[in-house]
C-alpha cells in the first residue's frame, strides 16, 4: 500500500515539473516575441543613454545555459563631430544573467562575450571619440568634456568591468 502512494506521489511530482517546464517555455517564446516587437523602443533606450544612433538585428532569449539573452546585429553610430558610420558594431553579445534574481525583477549579469567586434577610436583636437558616449547630441564634445571631465569614459568604464569574453575582435585607431 505505501508503495502504491509513493508512485503516485512520484508521479504527480513529474507532472509538475513538466508542467513548469512548459510554462517557463512558453514565457521564454513570449519574451522573444515581446523584446523582438519592441526592438525600436529598445534601440531608443539605449540611444538616449549612449547619445549614438543604435541599431541592431534581433534579441532572443534561451535558457541554455542558463538564463541567455543574445543580440545579433548591434551597430552604435559615431559622435558626427568625428565622422561617419560605426563607432562599434557586434556580431552577437551573449548576456548570461542569474535566473532566480531575474524572477524578482533583478538583473545580475554573470558574463558577457562578444563575437565579431569593430571599434573604432578617432583622436581629434576635440578629443577622443569615445568622450562623447552619453552626451548631448547637440553640443560639441569638446564642451561636454570641459564641463564633465569625471563623466569622460565612465560609460566605457562600467562596460569595460563586465566584459567576460571577446572574440574575433578588431580594433581602429585613427
């Protein structure tokens, strides 16, 4: 009789864990489906943040291994006080994040790599390229940087203590 019990117990605890499974999945695809439907309002958010024009391909989700978020495509445009085209493109970036906190409303990036990556660097009397990153669109980097000296590259910093992995990466200085 207590064997009987057991299997049963056994049993139901299967069912619910496939049927975790299968929500985790379907958020998983309605997450997809979202990030992907709003990937100009991401660009936006980042744009604002960076003061560059941004575009990328696409954001997917995976759950292996562990909790993925890839972006295919990333282009940041250059400071037009520098020139034109890309400051920085990207194959792919890999974000792996911790899952429990994620579920809390949490971000807690575990490593990020970077596949096929171009940056280029312009030096110029109004300074390095790369100054401008969160800057005013509007006014001249050379003015952003007298102003804010101790924002001069704290966006790069903060990127830079991430970084998990590069691969296949060029790097332009001019």
């Amino acid at each position: 009789m207590g064997g009987c019990r057991m299997r049963k117990l056994i049993g139901l605890l299967l069912v619910l864990i496939a049927l975790v499974g299968v929500l985790v999945a379907v958020a998983a695809s309605n997450l997809n489906a979202y990030l992907n439907d709003n990937k100009t309002f991401l660009a936006e958010q980042i744009e604002a943040s960076l003061a560059r024009p941004v575009q990328f391909d696409a954001v997917e989700l995976s759950l292996r291994p562990g909790l993925t978020v890839e972006i295919t495509g990333l282009r940041v445009g250059e400071d037009e006080h520098f020139g034109e085209g890309d400051f920085l493109s990207v194959g792919s970036i890999y974000v792996r994040v911790s899952l429990w906190p994620a579920l809390f409303g949490r971000l807690e990036v575990r490593k990020i790599s970077l596949r096929d990556v171009s940056l280029t660097l312009i030096q110029s009397d109004l300074g390095f390229s790369i100054d401008s990153l969160g800057a005013s669109p509007e006014s001249p980097v050379a003015d952003q940087v007298a102003k804010q000296p101790e924002a001069s590259g704290s966006a790069a910093g903060s990127v830079a203590s991430a970084i998990g992995e590069i691969r296949s990466g060029r790097c332009r200085y001019l």
